[in-house]
C-alpha cells in the first residue's frame, strides 16, 4: 500500500463531495456515511499491512461496499473537515438485535499527520454513539496476532478479552494465519468511556486540539 499520508491527500478531492451539514461532528471532524466514490479507498484501507483486522485478504470493491451498506451495519467514514481528506473509517457489523451482539471495527489511515490520540478519540466518540444506539450487550473484534498489539490498551484496562482462536483461519502475506476473537461487554464499556479518566483524556484532548487546530504530543 502506498504512503498513508499520500493516500489521504491523494483522496481528499473525492472527500470534497461528501456533504458536511447536519452530521455528527466534533470540532473538525465529521463521521459521514461511506459513499461509492471513496469506497475502492477504504478498500486499501482496509487490508492495509499495517492494519488488517477484518479484511485479511481483498474483496471485489463491490463486495465490500455491500457489506458497509449491509442491513445489520453501521459505519462511518471519518473525515476532517479542515482539509476534505478521509482519515479513516469505523463501524459495527453483524449485529444481532435479539442478542445485542455485534462486530467493531476501526482503521485509521497510517501515518496521519495528527496524533493519534485525536483520530483515536473521535473512534472512541463514535463508539460510544454506537453503544447506545443499537443498545449492544457484548462486541467483538478480528484480529490477528501480529496486529493484536492494537488492542493492547483495552487488554491491559481489563476491557478487552480474548475469547476464541480460530486457527489457520484465513490465508494473507503468503500463509495461513489464525484469527483472534476478542470481546468486550458492553456495560464495561460505557463506563470506561464515562469514568476511565485516561480514555476520557484522549476523547476530550482530540476534541480540543481539533477545534483549535493544534496538535498536542502524544
């Protein structure tokens, strides 16, 4: 994949036609529904080296947009309005209103000229939208061992848990690699996101560097 800061810029004409009025925004930033035209981007994205979680190896363009625009999904492209350019994508699959289950995930592009508390605190915002609205009891997420450490924060927090290895599960770089499963409830979650000062840090610092345009070490 090339340079993803190169990516973003080379994006940001197609980010220029995605409506920025009357959706979720903080600060600068805004979550906008994936639209056709930056699909095939967040493709690339997606089976990125440095972040496949869901998408190990590529669909066609047209499938993985069926599946953004899937029934039982939501996902958001995140997009900072300053610039136009689509900094990466976030969102829930597979959900399962009778279980309130449901799949998370998150990529950011590599390489962002912002810390990435900022980016980070505007998935967390996301997520937290997202916990409350499809009134989830228990999330997932996809990984592999070698972008486990990702979620290493949330592991160390006690949020996260592995739950399942499913092994030689899918084929990407050249072999089969397992896939983690890892889980987090729900209520855990939204009360991490209210009263873990740390995380509550990160969201509230994205925010605020956002609106004032600064960026402030990590």
């Amino acid at each position: 994949m090339p340079n993803g800061a190169r990516l973003a810029g080379a994006e940001a004409t197609a980010a220029r036609a995605l409506p920025a009025e009357g959706l979720p925004r903080f600060g600068q930033w805004a979550l906008v529904r994936p639209v056709g035209d930056v699909t095939e981007m967040l493709l690339r994205l997606a089976v990125a080296e440095q972040i496949l979680w869901r998408w190990p190896s590529a669909p066609s363009v047209e499938g993985f947009y069926s599946v953004l625009d899937a029934p039982n999904s939501e996902s958001y492209v995140i997009v900072d309005l300053a610039s136009s350019a689509v900094v990466g994508h976030c969102g829930i699959y597979s959900f399962h209103a009778i279980h309130r289950t449901a799949f998370f995930e998150a990529s950011l592009v590599p390489e962002l000229r912002y810390p990435h508390s900022m980016a980070g605190g505007v998935v967390l915002v996301a997520l937290r939208n997202l916990l409350n609205r499809f009134d989830l009891r228990k999330l997932y997420f996809e990984t592999t061992d070698a972008r486990r450490d990702q979620f290493a924060f949330a592991e160390q927090r006690g949020y996260i848990t592995e739950e399942a290895r499913l092994r030689n599960h899918v084929f990407a770089e050249g072999t089969y690699k397992d896939v983690l499963i890892l889980s987090a409830e729900a209520s855990e979650l939204r009360r991490a996101l209210s009263e873990d000062q740390r995380l509550l840090h990160i969201v509230e610092r994205g925010a605020r560097s956002s609106e004032t345009g600064t960026a402030e070490a990590r």
